[in-house]
C-alpha cells in the first residue's frame, strides 16, 4: 500500500507528513531515515486507528500541492508501507 508523504527541509533535518491521516508525522536527520520514519508511522497510525474501530482512508491517488515559499525543500513522494489493514474505506 502506498501513501503520499510531504517531506520538507527543516534546520535540523527533515519533517514528513502524510495529508491522508491527519497527525501522522516523523521527523529525521536525513531524507532516507525521514523515509523510513514515516513509513512506520503510517504502519502505527493506521493500526491504532483498526484498534480503536475507526474507518481507515483509502491512499489519495492525488495530492493537491501548493509551494510553500518559505520552505528550502519541500516535495511530495509517496511512501510504501508493508502491513495491509485488515478494513479500508472504499
């Protein structure tokens, strides 16, 4: 399953979000770990969520992006998560 992930440059590394599931985020040192982080983040998020019942979203297939200009990177990806959830809203 993949997901869209905005991942922006900060002082002191690097700060990813996922706009599909609002307060997933990671932050990292490197763009790799930032990667990383956010990917068992979006694996964590959406188990809590299937825990306490509520209906998990369906990856967008499109992210709406607008250029942040006080941003130094700032960039849209799409990051892979391995678990499945057992119930997505479709």
């Amino acid at each position: 399953m993949r997901y869209p992930v905005m991942i922006r440059r900060t002082s002191t590394g690097y700060s990813a979000d996922v706009p599909d599931l609002p307060g997933c985020v990671a932050t990292a040192s490197s763009l790799e770990n930032a990667r990383k982080s956010i990917a068992k983040a979006i694996a964590m998020h959406l188990e809590l969520m299937e825990q306490t019942g509520e209906v998990l979203p369906p990856p967008s297939s499109s992210v709406n992006f607008v250029i942040d200009e006080s941003a130094d990177d700032e960039f849209c990806t799409w990051v892979d998560v391995e678990a499945a959830p057992a119930v997505i809203a479709r």
